[in-house]
C-alpha cells in the first residue's frame, strides 16, 4: 500500500555500517534531515561501503544516522556495493526485486544517477519505467563528459574503458532522463546537457549551509577592512586534490601572480590522489613559503569560518560538474575568481561576486589575482557582491523548492 506524502530516494553516496549502526556521510545527513521537512516519510537507499573499502575514502566526514533530528521518518535500505560486472550481475535480481517493492510503498520517487555498473538509482529508474510510474532525477555533474575529460590523465587500459564505457553511460542516462517526470539539474552545465532530454526541467542549487551560515553584516565590515589593510592577499580553495579540479594549473596561476608581484599567500583544504604531486609541483615553482596544504578539515563549521576569513576562492574546475564550495564561498562573502563554465557564470550574472576566465588560462587567472591584490577597492566592491549574492543560498529555500517540484511533478 502506498503511503500519502512519502518518498523513495535512491542515492549514490555510500552509507556505512559498523557496530550496530548506519553511517552516513555528514552533508548527505543533513540532506535527508531536511527532506523530512517536508515529507512525512523519506525512505533512503544506498550502497553499504565494505569496511576495507573506507581507508580508501579521504575527505569524508560520518555521521551516526540515529542523531539525525528526523531519524523517526527516515527509513534507511542498504544496498549492495557493486561497482564491477561480476558483483553487480549476481545482485541484480535480487536487488531489483527489492526496489520493486518499495517503490510500490512510496508516493514519490526521486533517483540520483551517477554511474553505469553498480548504480542503484538507475536501476531504479529503469523499474519505475516498467511500472510506469513517475520519477524525478537529479544530477550534479554530467558523468559522460567528466570521464571523456580525465581520460587524458589516465593509463592505456583506462583510456580504453572509458572509451567504452562514457558513450554507453550517456545513451543509459538520456534512456532514462527521457522517461522522467522531473529533471533536478544542479547548476548550468547539467541544465544545459539534460534539460533538452526531459520536458520538465529545473535547474536547482545543492548546497548544505544554514541562514546562520551566512556572513553578518559586522563581520563582513571587518572583512571589508582586512582586505584593504591586509599585506598579502589570503587565498583558499576547498575541495580535493583530483584532477577535475586541476590542482596544478592552481598553483601555476598562484605563481604568475606572484611573479606579477602580487603578496599572496593561498591555501588549498582537502585532500586527494594528487596531494603529492601538488607538493612536488609547488617545491618546482618555488611556492613552498606562500602556498600550505593543510589536508582535509573534519569540522564543516570550521572549514566555513576559513573560508570566510579568505580575501578570495580561486578555483581551476575542468570539468562539467557543479561543486558546492562556489555557493559556500559566496555564502561567506567570499569572491570566486576561476575558470569559466556555464554553472560558474549562472552563480554570478544576477548579483556578480566573482570573475571568470578561460578555462586553462592560468596566466590570466593570476593576472586577475595580482590586479586585486593591487586595487584592494575593486575587491572590496566585489565581497559585497559576493556576500548579497549568497543569501539565496540556504539549505531550507533550496530542499523546500525541490521538495515542492517532486509533490507536484513526481
């Protein structure tokens, strides 16, 4: 029987099981606390990592579920961790079964795809289509073009697989999105690559941080301040060492700007596969007094209040993705200075924050970098822009409007 105001969401993001209880990764939790916002139940299922699995994981922060405010209204169903043929074969049936079943118990449906082998919420879409049933989709990053664009980074063999693998996961997902009622594109350049497969399409912010997130007005005065009196210009960027975001091309336009003469100091939180080669990068470039990789902050609160603190996020995504920490930046009243895309463009064209350059154009971005460094003002001007821009994103507007698309639309 199927229950008034509930929803099945089928996620990618791995949960984890250990002494007794569920795990889950600390902004997914407090996604699905603010689902139950606004559905009586949130029925969530996701991949369990095996244990020997998360040593591999850096950068995660868990947390125990049974602390989540809603926990009574949120049923959590593990799902097999299944990323290679053999595995997934051999719990296809069973899993799909399971899925059947529930999507039978609940009113809504909303699946985020991510992947080809071992992506549940594909499958699930797949069962909701044979059921003709309604179902919303969401994406934050195109996964087709993401893996076409590291191929040149990867070995023979890998080439090869994604040369194999991107063009089948890209017919899968328009098979898929084309038979959705709902597509939740996060950012512009999802929008702009799903929304031609699917009549309903809305472009959404995914983002976790609070109203009381949001820089006040007497610390952005002293921020105001700092930046016109500072003597070096304080730099960040949050997020992993991987090549999506090109952590090399970072450090060469952190390089052209000093040797524009500009007094920086920039610091990179997070880790990554490329955390060694980024060091080795900045010891080449003579960076190693300006430039600190402190690796991954557990506290978001405190990773928030660096960033606050920062005169300004530089950013070298190469990749059609969506990543969160623009919208955290401009929530601080944090400019974003980076690579051009169409979600990077989308977060500045109403209230500005920010400026954009060619993607791989390092030189110009540390031409841009030295030019504020210079005219503390312009920076100045561009913070407040930057600090009005991020009050629309809060975690309460954006999970209210999506959860409102889905009541009406899957």
């Amino acid at each position: 029987m199927t229950r008034p105001n509930s929803m099945y969401l089928v996620l990618p993001v791995p949960f984890r099981m250990a002494e007794g209880k569920v795990f889950v990764e600390c902004q997914a939790a407090n996604g699905l606390d603010r689902w139950a916002d606004d559905f009586d139940q949130v029925v969530v299922a996701a991949p369990v990592i095996p244990e020997v699995e998360v040593r591999n994981l850096s950068g995660f922060c868990w947390r125990d579920m049974d602390l989540l405010a809603h926990r009574s209204r949120i049923v959590f169903q593990p799902l097999p961790w299944a990323y290679t043929p053999g595995p997934f074969l051999s719990k296809l049936s069973a899993t799909r079964k399971l899925i059947r079943a529930s999507l039978a118990q609940c009113e809504h449906l909303q699946f985020a795809i991510g992947g080809l082998i071992g992506d549940w919420a594909a499958v699930a879409a797949i069962e909701a289509i044979s059921q003709r049933r309604r179902y919303a989709i969401h994406t934050d990053r195109v996964e087709h073009k993401v893996m076409q664009k590291t191929a040149s980074s990867a070995s023979g063999l890998r080439r090869m697989k994604i040369a194999v693998e991107a063009p089948l996961m890209k017919r899968y997902h328009e098979h898929i999105i084309r038979r959705c009622s709902l597509g939740l594109w996060h950012g512009d350049d999802c929008f702009r690559a799903y929304s031609p497969w699917c009549v309903e399409s809305h472009r959404v912010h995914d983002i976790h941080t609070k109203e009381s997130d949001l820089i006040g007005a007497d610390e952005l005065e002293r921020k105001l301040d700092d930046i016109r009196n500072a003597e070096a210009l304080d730099i960040c960027y949050a997020g992993r060492l991987d090549p999506m975001k090109a952590p090399l091309e970072w450090l060469r336009a952190i390089a052209a700007a000093r040797d524009l003469g500009a007094p920086v100091f920039a610091t990179w939180f997070g880790e990554g596969p490329m955390m060694e080669e980024a060091k080795s990068e900045a010891q080449r470039l003579q960076l190693d007094e300006i430039v600190a990789f402190p690796g991954f902050v557990v506290g978001r609160s405190e990773l928030l209040q660096h960033v606050r603190t920062a005169h300004a996020m530089v950013f070298t995504h190469v990749t059609p993705e969506s990543p969160r920490n623009l919208l955290e930046s401009l929530v601080s009243g944090t400019p974003i200075l980076g690579y051009e895309s169409a979600y990077a463009s989308d977060l500045l064209v109403r209230d500005g924050g920010g400026e954009l350059v060619a993607i791989h154009d390092f030189r110009s971005l540390g031409a841009m970098i030295a030019e504020l460094a210079k005219n503390r003002e312009r920076l100045v001007q561009m913070t407040q822009q930057a600090a009005q821009n991020g009050r629309r994103f809060t975690d309460a507007a954006v999970f209210a409007e999506r959860s409102a698309l889905i009541k009406q639309f899957a």
